[in-house]
C-alpha cells in the first residue's frame, strides 16, 4: 500500500493481520511508541488524515492513502513545533516515552478545550509526573509548587518562602535547567531500547506455564523445531545450570540464588517453560503454540500464612539452604528477622495507652511506559546486550557469571529507559536473550508484552504489617511493636533487602526506649514480587504511620505534635532493633521544618470547597517517613569528566537515565565545578564499555553517588585547568564515591478529603508535599519527581491492584482492568522544601525520588479515618471498600 | 496489537461478502475491540465499513444507526428543538472507557457486539427502547430489542456468521426527557454502574440499568415509582456482578444512590412540552 508519513511517501504491504502502529516502526517511524499494544496508553498516538488515532488498534491496511503524522511531523530539534516547545518548557515529562503520544493528541487541542483536559487526555498515560507539568505544557501556563492559581509562562510569582518561585534556568546548581534529552524527547527522536534498526534481527517469544506449580514430565518441540522461520527453541534442556536471582545488587548475595533460565519445575502461573527465536514475532508466536508439553501438577500454596503451616506444599523444597541462601526452605522461609531493643514487654507495661491493629497492602505494577526489552548481538565475538535496565553493570556481572563469559567479552548498555521504578532491577529478558544469541549467533530482540508486566513481571510486595504502639497520657511513646509477613512470590529476589529495609527507617524514624520487630519473607506459588519505588518502607509506613495516628487520636494530640514529641532528632540514635552502623548520620536534618511547612500549608488550605451535600464527610491526615540517602553496604560509581579538543566536554558515568534525571543534574554539578555553560558537556552513561562503573540507578543513588563521583571529577579537572599544567587537550580527571556513609532524608504528605457516605468516593481536596531534599539540585525537577511520587502513591492507595483469583492467575491483566492514576484523577500537590544542607552529598543535595512515595498512603487513609470515623486497613482504599467499611453487612 | 494469525482480509462490498464469515473469520469494523486484545482463534476479517453503510439515517419513525457508525459520529449528532433525549448521546460517548481517539475510529455497531456490562453504546440503545437489526448468516433478517442483544459479560445473540446491522432508536423515546448518571472506582474508569432513566409523553418511566450487571436490565413503570419502590426494585435485581470495575454488593447499593437522583431529577423537571418526533425530526435532518 502507499500512504504518506510526515509528508515522505512510503509503498510497502501491509500483513492483513498488522496494526498501523508495528507498520510505522517497521519503517523506523521509532516515535511511535509500545506501551500497551491494546489502545489505552496513548504512547503510539498518530494523526491519520488529522484525526488523532491509537496506531496500536488502528488496522495498518486502513492508512492506504492517507497522510500519516507523527510527533517527529510536527517538528524536529531546532524547528519545534509550538506545542512541543510548551512540553520542554514546562518540563512536561520524565523518562519521556509517552511523550511522542502525549504531544501529538495535544496538538490537536485548541484553547476551548483546556476545561476539558480530564476528558481529553484519558487515553494518554504518564508513570512519572503526575501529570502537572502536562497540563501546564498544554494550557501554556505555570502553576507555582504551592498550587496556587495557574499564571502564564513567564509572569513572575510571588510564592510563599520555601516554595520555588519562579523557574530560573542558568545551568547552575540549584536553577532548573532543562533535561538535555528535551528537544529529543519532544519530536520523538531520542531513542529507547527498541528505536535501532539491527539488520538480519529475530525475535524471541516465550510459551508461558498455565500451571502454578507443576514439574515438566516431557516437551516435545519437533514441529515447533521444523515451522520455517524458526532458528531455535529452547527449554530447560538448553538452560545452564546455575542458580541465581533476577533481582539485582552491588553485593549478589543479598538475593537468594533460587532462579534457572529454563527450570523444569515451574512454579507460577507465567514462568517461562520454553522459547523460540524467529524470523518474526509472529512465527515465534506461532511455534510457542507447537509446543507440546506434559505437566505433572504438583500441589501449591497462595497465602502467605499458611505457606508457614507444617505440610504445606514446599515451593522451593529443593534448594540447599546454605549455598540458594535461604532461612528455610522447607517452611518456605525466605528470609526473617527477629529482633528486640531495649525491653519491649516492659515498655507495653508502662505504656497507659495502647495502639493496635492490623494491615495489609495490595499488589502493586511498576507500569513503566517502556515495558523489559533487550536486544542482543554479537560484534566481533563479543555479546551485546542493549537493554532495559537499571543496573547494565550488575547486569553485566551475572550474565557473565551465570554463562561463563570472560567480562571483556561482554557489554550491556542502556539507551534512555522509559521508566523503571524499581522493576528495572531486574534480569528478566537479558538472560533468555543471551541464551538465544550464543545459540543461534544471530541478533535476537525480546519484547515484554503489556500482559506480561503485569502477569509475570515482578510486583510491589504485599505485606500485611500488624503494629503495636505503647505510650504514656502525654504521648510519649514507651512501645513499639511490628510484624511484617511479606508474600514474596514463587521466586525470592529482592524478597529479604524488602523485608529488611521496609522495616528499618520506618521503625527507626521513632524515638522510642523499647522497640520489636518480627519479619518473615515467605515463597508462594504467586507470581514474584520485587523491587519497588520505597523498597518495602512504604508498606510498613502505612501500618506504623496510622497506627501513630490512631494514638493521636486517642490522646486528643495533633498528630504533627504527636511527631515532635517522638520522632528522632538530630542528636537521637538510628535504632531498628540496635542502633544502626555507623555508615548511618544525620548529614542533615529537615523533618522539624518539613512538618512545619506541611501543618501550615493544610492551615491555610486552598480554596478548594467540599462538593455540596450532606453525604460528603470532610477530613485532615498527615504521615511523615525517612528514608537512608542511599543502600547500605556499598553503592559505587566511577566518573570521569574530559575536556576534548573540540572545546567540549564528555562527562562518562554509568548510571542510568529513566526519568530520574541524573543526566540533568550531572550536567549541572560538572557546570558548577568547572563554570561553564552545560550546553559544552555531552553525557555518556550506562555502559560497560563507555563510561565507569556503577552499581546503578536505585536506592536513589544518582545524585548521591553517581552524581558526587561527577562532581569529584569535574572538580578535579576544574583544578588541573586552572593550574595551567594540564598539556593541551584532551585532559581528563576520574574520581570515585563508595557510598561509605549515608545520610537520611525526610518527607511529610498531608491531605485534606472530602467522603462520599453513599458512594465510598474519596476526593482529594488539597495534597500538601513538603521534603527535605537538602540543597536542591534542579528545582522544577526535583518538584516533578515528587509530583510523580505523590502521584504513584496515590494510585497505590486509591485505585491500583494486581488481582489474583486465589489460585495464582492474575485477572487484571491489560491496563483497562489495571487502573494507573489519569490526569483526571489526580490533584495538583503543593510541594514545599526544607532549607537543609547536607554533610555527605553533592554540595549539599540528598536523594528525592523513591520517598515522596511513602507517607502518602497513610496520610491518604489517616484522612479517610478522619472524615468517617472509621479506619482502612487495607489498600487500595477503593470506593467498594471504603463504601463497605460504612455500610458493614449491607 | 498485530493480529498474526490473521492471514485474509476481506472488504464487503455487499451481503453476499458475508458469506466468508464463520466461527474463524470475524466482521471487522473499527477494529479498537478487536486489535486491542490478542486473537489467536481468528484467520481471518471481513471489513464493513466497504459496505458503505449510512452512519445515521432520520426516518419517518426514528434514527437509524449503522452498526459501522463511529462514536465521535453519533457524539456530534446535532441538537435539535424537541430532542429532549440528546444529551444522551455524548453522555454515553463520554462513558466509554476509551479515549476520544478510541469515538474516532470505534462504531455503535462494535461497542454492542462487545457486549461488555459496561458498553456504552448498549446502555444508549436499551435505554431508548431501541431495536437490533440482525443480519443472520442464513439470509433472514432478525430484529431484537437493544435490551435483549446482551445476554452476558461479552455473550449476545449472535452466532457466527451473523452480523449486526443496524440500530434503531424509535422517535417516541428520542423526544423524552432523560436523565443519566454513571460512577465507576475513578472519576473516569470503566462504568461500575450506569443508569439512565426516561420521562415518556405518556408518563411511563423506564430505568435503565447496565454495568453492574452482567446484561442490561430495565424496569418500567406506567408512571413515575416511588422512591420507595425504585429502590425495592433496584435492590431486587439479581445480575450484579464483580470485577476489577467494583463488587457485587457496592454496585447494587450505588446504583439505589443514582436511580433515586434518577427519579428525582426526572420528578422535578418540566413536563414534556409537548414536541413529537414529526417536529424534531426536520430539524435533525437538516
């Protein structure tokens, strides 16, 4: 067929069955997104004949004579189109992959519907920013971060002291330069995991396991094996046999060794059974459906409790405790802690109010736009891995270990990751994909689907938290008790560093003489749970955070006084179970201010008024949560910064751009350090042959380790320039950070809701967010990054839930029964920092993109309870639930 | 989503087209339900919109929608003096799940043969009392009413190789007032519950309930119920289902919360003032 793409002609079939969105990628048209491939995220948005369409459901032999546009057709780098140069303005993305979709149906909205946007924009999904800075870019305007009325682009604004201001681009420190990639990202030409044409490229598809719990007896792959078009399948025959985990670390023994490639006993519902790597998707697809497999169904476990109870059925019975590095597989232990400070029994008698209750949360999806993806190839011998990841180094590492390769032979490398969110630390396609290029030699790509994401990708970890607080009639706390019993899923990765640091700074947060923690993480036959943004504090906070306001409530206290009294000062130990090591300071202390900021921002309110009716019960909640800088035990990177004889400068590190946007304030730190424009410095990061190691982008680590080895190294360079003895160009300078000592930082949600008695409805009226970010780096960044934070959480505790139907099947498995937050659904959150300078980071700047997350299920439900009289244990706090909760029996 | 076993695709240009249809070989009209999910049963697709069916057609006793009408089309209908029940049509288009692209290129016809609970376009049709046309694949013509199509979540009264036709909404009901209301677990997520009532000339009132329940179900009246016995009624029916949309029981309950502001809204109004089809119908045409 012939048709017309951004004005070029293009002649070429059609297949009957193809949509137009894999046409246009076919034919390099790479700003045409995947994210959902079923027509709800918007990613692949395109113009055909004008008329905005998703590509992704849109039939490909239907474009026949048309004109097909695209965000590129609207304008490239140097020559924007207007609305794009509103979305780089207004900062109106973070990792950028629903960008493309975003502009293109914004650029088919006129003024008139900037009422509308809820409605027009329900087809277009943001992960990452909480869609303010979207709603911005499209109506032209700029909202101050204390959420006061919209003022066009440019006004100045008299903010409150500790809000932002007016936006300030200098490159500096502390100014909000532009993400580098923004032009890019804008017309849909920076390039993500798949946007490569690799020539002569297969593909790998995997057939599933039906069964939660079954051992292969046989395969059978002969017609599979001779369906044309197929160059391998491959099953547990072919796998190696080393054990290890997907979920990834700088120390690879925190994470039990317990995963093969292929394993032939398969132990949920979606683990691999078998691959084929073909000429196309669709053959690969086609021989999956060839293979014919004999299962022996054993018996499974799906709730976590009774996965403990003797005679339960054993997930990992198999595995050899010491060298898997588990607690007891024959309990289906994982992993536990038990610990007491001080005399817990003794606090509880003191103790003339007591606190109790019960909680448990839901199963979370990381729903980054950019679903896993790797494409491998081999280059003069050696194994390439472009890939989806946070970690490429620690990716690197394993798959070197797990298939005996020599590490010079091996590079991993990302391009920009469209999001991750703790999912991407993870190996789940680079290690099957590695398998498929040694065995066939020839270039292979594997795609996750959408289904796959959310029904055998790794989810948040469900926990069920049960605290138990003592303190005294004027509030000082002499007790405090928390059990933690976490579903870890079939496989244990990540399953004990989520045990152990959900329950760390939530529990030491408080001052408090007596203190107890029980934790187990226990195997079920439910799909894996993994890393997620919080790593396990979220889930905890939420118990301990309502619980503390429960005791408020008991007491009579204003719940941020009830902090004051109890919360660690500056001066206080760390103390989960013992006091905390001393790689642990306080290189900075803002939770004094950022309760000050919270409680008087929720004091002056905003305007917004309750809906009419007497149905509509009105409540306040806040919750506070820490968060340490950094992981323990070590977080490296290695940077290097290059004055090249162009006159520009090359800074390397290996850390990896997902949205976070590292690449932004690296590029700022190197400008501070050396004093010149950022436009001069170009970036190379993650990857293992480009830039210097890096443990890699998680515990939010980038600006507080990768960011300071860039600092180091620019500094240094700074430093040989100006003594004159460098030589000519190029110079460089290296420096390294070990994250040897880490500091904590604090964040404090407050809310006020209106409840609907008759409909369980919470609507939102204000969301207040204050942080202590030490200095911050980036402020419209930093604010984007809590915006983003606060609005996963509040999908987290409204709306989002993986379902399972109790025998391991996961029935909310394409977006439309997975509902991630819309612009529609989401209140525009006033975000307040603290003036806090920190000892140990980048001149003065601490970690801000996992903790925003974490107080807000609490204060969300803390508010709940304060407007009905009741209290919600369970997330997602769903108008079924909170409509039940008041009408109990009904 | 690539279908990739689909090896043919054929455009109708007449009935006789159909013929390749068959539990394999599926009608293909927008194509946003049946390339949004995969299909691997399927060989083949019939494309209808070669049929070039008038997307709306004002007769002498109503509006005739071809199945192959898109969303947006029907969402743009005009406003017209007497059309008391206009609102209703991008009301309904606003329900769908999918975005404002999805109207572009999604038709009445398809939203009905996904006959999910929460399909708007099933909602829109039962609650005009409107009509099904069946094409059967033997060659007969079968008409239905809307509020019977649906039998279940995704089962309706087609058998393969049938095709839906057309949709007739009766001018008697498209000059009666109506009122709607709809709440799902977010303020624009898949309907949890929808309902739409209608204030008849006569005096009849009919409540139209779809998406709690597994299949559209709709109470009549001769003349406005009670509060009291609207509730009785919506207590009393049995079809709620649960989903990832919400449960059973909350979507029985919200539903009495919106059929009673239902009969509210609709008491309190004017009475009909007075307009028939014949005086609205030229005005829509035009």
């Amino acid at each position: 067929m012939r048709l017309a793409v951004n004005g070029s002609p293009v002649e070429a079939p059609a297949a009957p069955g193809q949509c137009l969105r894999s046409f246009l990628r076919e034919h390099e048209h790479f700003e045409v997104k995947k994210g959902c491939d079923t027509g709800d995220c918007g990613a692949c948005s395109v113009l055909v004949d004008g008329t905005p369409v998703h590509s992704c459901v849109f039939p490909a032999f239907r474009a026949e004579d048309t004109d097909v546009t695209t965000a590129a057709g609207l304008g490239l780098p140097g020559t924007l189109a207007p609305v794009q140069q509103r979305f780089v303005d207004a900062g109106g993305f973070q990792c950028g992959f629903c960008t493309p979709g975003m502009v293109i149906t914004a650029s088919t909205l006129t003024e008139h519907d900037h009422d509308d946007l809820p409605r027009l924009l329900k087809g277009n999904l943001c992960r990452c920013t909480g869609y303010r800075s979207i709603a911005d870019a499209i109506r032209g305007t700029h909202t101050p971060a204390d959420g006061s009325a919209c003022a066009p682009v440019g006004t100045p604004v008299d903010a409150p002291a500790a809000t932002l201001g007016r936006v300030i681009r200098t490159g500096k420190v502390g100014t909000s330069l532009r993400a580098p990639a923004s032009e890019r990202i804008v017309s849909g030409q920076e390039p993500y995991t798949l946007d490569v044409a690799v020539p002569g490229l297969t593909h790998l598809s995997v057939l599933r396991s039906p069964h939660a719990h079954a051992r292969i007896r046989s395969i059978d792959t002969r017609e599979a094996d001779a369906l044309p078009g197929v160059h391998a399948v491959l099953s547990h025959a072919d796998s190696p046999a080393t054990l290890y985990s997907t979920g990834r670390h700088e120390d690879r023994l925190d994470d039990p060794d317990d995963t093969l490639v292929f394993d032939r006993v398969l132990r949920f519902r979606g683990q691999r059974v078998a691959a084929v790597v073909a000429d196309t998707v669709a053959i690969a697809e086609a021989a999956c459906r060839l293979i014919s497999v004999e299962y022996e169904l054993l018996p499974a476990v799906f709730d976590p409790a009774e996965a403990l109870l003797p005679g339960a059925a054993l997930v990992h019975g198999d595995k050899n405790a010491a060298e898997s590095r588990l607690a007891d597989p024959g309990r289906n232990l994982v992993a536990e802690l038990h610990g007491e400070y001080g005399d817990l029994e003794a606090g509880l008698v003191e103790a003339t109010r007591l606190v109790t209750g019960d909680w448990q949360t839901q199963r979370v999806a990381h729903t980054q736009l950019e679903t896993h993806a790797t494409i491998g190839w081999l280059e003069d011998d050696r194994l390439v891995l472009r890939t989806s990841s946070q970690v490429p180094f620690l990716v690197h590492r394993e798959i070197c270990r797990l298939f005996d390769l020599d590490p010079a032979g091996v590079r991993v490398f990302t391009a920009r990751v469209g999001g991750g969110f703790g999912g991407k630390q993870e190996i789940l396609t680079e290690d099957v994909v590695t398998l498929a290029v040694l065995k066939t030699g020839r270039p292979v790509q594997y795609e996750f689907s959408r289904t796959d994401e959310l029904t055998a990708a790794p989810l948040r970890h469900p926990m069920r938290v049960k605290v138990t607080l003592g303190a005294t009639d004027e509030g000082r706390l002499t007790a405090l008790k928390v059990g933690v019993l976490s579903d870890t899923g079939a496989y244990g990765n990540h399953g004990p560093g989520v045990m152990f640091h959900g329950t760390s700074e939530s529990v030491s947060l408080y001052s408090v003489p007596n203190k107890r923690v029980d934790a187990q993480s226990v195997y079920t036959n439910n799909l894996p749970s993994g890393a997620f943004r919080g790593y396990g504090l979220g889930q905890v906070i939420f118990g301990i955070e309502s619980a503390v306001d429960d005791l408020a409530r008991d007491l009579g206290m204003n719940p941020f006084d009830l902090r004051r009294l109890n919360c660690v000062g500056p001066t206080d130990p760390l103390v989960v179970t013992q006091v905390e090591g001393d790689d642990l300071i306080f290189g900075s202390y803002g939770l004094d201010q950022c309760l000050d900021l919270a409680q008087a921002a929720l004091a002056r309110g905003n305007g917004v008024a309750a809906p009419d009716g007497p149905e509509w019960q009105i409540g306040e909640g806040m919750a506070t949560a820490m968060i340490a800088t950094m992981p323990p035990r070590g977080h490296f990177a290695h940077a290097s910064v290059t004055l090249e004889p162009t006159g520009r400068y090359t800074v390397r590190v290996g850390t990896a751009e997902f949205g976070n946007g590292t690449t932004t304030v690296h590029a700022q730190l190197a400008a501070t350090a050396l004093v010149i424009d950022p436009g001069l410095i170009d970036i190379l990061h993650s990857d293992t042959d480009a830039s210097g190691y890096d443990t890699g982008a998680y515990g939010s680590a980038g600006v507080v380790v990768a960011g300071k080895a860039v600092l180091r190294a620019a500094t240094l360079l700074a430093e040989k320039l100006r003594a004159g003895t460098a030589g000519p160009a190029p110079v460089s300078a290296e420096a390294d950070e070990y994250g040897a000592r880490r500091s904590v930082a604090f964040n404090v949600q407050a809310f006020r809701v209106a409840v609907s008695t008759l409909t369980g409805e919470v609507r939102i009226l204000q969301s207040i967010q204050a942080a202590d970010a030490g200095v911050v780096m980036n402020p419209d960044q930093c604010r984007g990054q809590i915006e983003g934070g606060v609005a996963q959480a509040i999908g987290s505790s409204l709306f989002e839930e993986v379902i399972l139907d109790g025998v391991g099947r996961v029935t909310t498995s394409v977006l439309r029964n997975y509902h991630i937050p819309l612009l529609a659904d989401l209140p525009v959150t006033e975000v307040y920092f603290a003036e806090t300078t920190d000892a140990l980071g980048p001149l003065g700047a601490k970690s801000m993109s996992e903790s925003p997350y974490n107080p807000v299920a609490p204060a969300l439900a803390n508010a709940v309870r304060d407007a009905i009289g009741i209290r919600p244990y369970e997330l997602p706090m769903s108008r079924d639930r909170i409509w039940r909760l008041m009408h109990p029996g009904a | 989503m690539d279908l990739n076993t689909v090896l043919t695709v054929s455009s109708a240009r007449s009935r006789d087209d159909l013929a390749a249809l068959g539990p394999t070989v599926v009608p293909l009209a927008g194509g946003s339900d049946l390339f949004g999910e995969p299909q691997t049963h399927l060989t083949g697709l019939v494309d209808l919109q070669t049929l070039g069916w008038e997307p709306l057609t004002v007769t002498a006793d109503g509006l005739d929608i071809a199945a192959t009408c898109t969303i947006a089309e029907l969402s743009r209908l005009p406003e017209a003096i007497g059309l008391a029940a206009h609102p209703l049509f991008f009301q309904c288009a606003a329900a769908l799940y999918g975005s404002f692209k999805i109207w572009n290129v999604a038709t009445v016809g398809g939203n009905l043969c996904a006959s999910l609970p929460a399909g708007p376009m099933t909602a829109l049709a039962g609650a005009l009392d409107g009509e099904v046309l069946l094409w059967r694949a033997d060659g007969s013509d079968e008409r239905l009413r809307a509020v019977d199509f649906v039998t279940g979540n995704q089962a309706n009264r087609l058998e393969p190789g049938d095709v839906l036709r057309s949709i007739f909404l009766p001018g008697s009901t498209l000059v009666s007032r109506t009122a709607f209301r709809r709440i799902a677990l977010s303020p624009l997520g898949r309907s949890g519950t929808l309902l739409i009532g209608r204030a008849d000339a006569d005096g009849g009132f009919v409540l139209t309930v779809t998406a709690g329940t597994v299949h559209p179900v709709q109470l009549r009246y001769d003349s406005a119920p009670s509060a009291s016995a609207l509730a009785r009624d919506i207590a009393a029916i049995d079809s709620w289902f649960t989903d990832a949309h919400g449960a059973a029981d909350w979507r029985r309950a919200v539903s009495g919360v919106l059929g009673e502001e239902i009969r509210a809204e609709l008491a309190q109004g004017q009475s009909n003032p007075g307009y028939s089809w014949e005086d609205a119908r030229d005005e829509v045409r035009a």
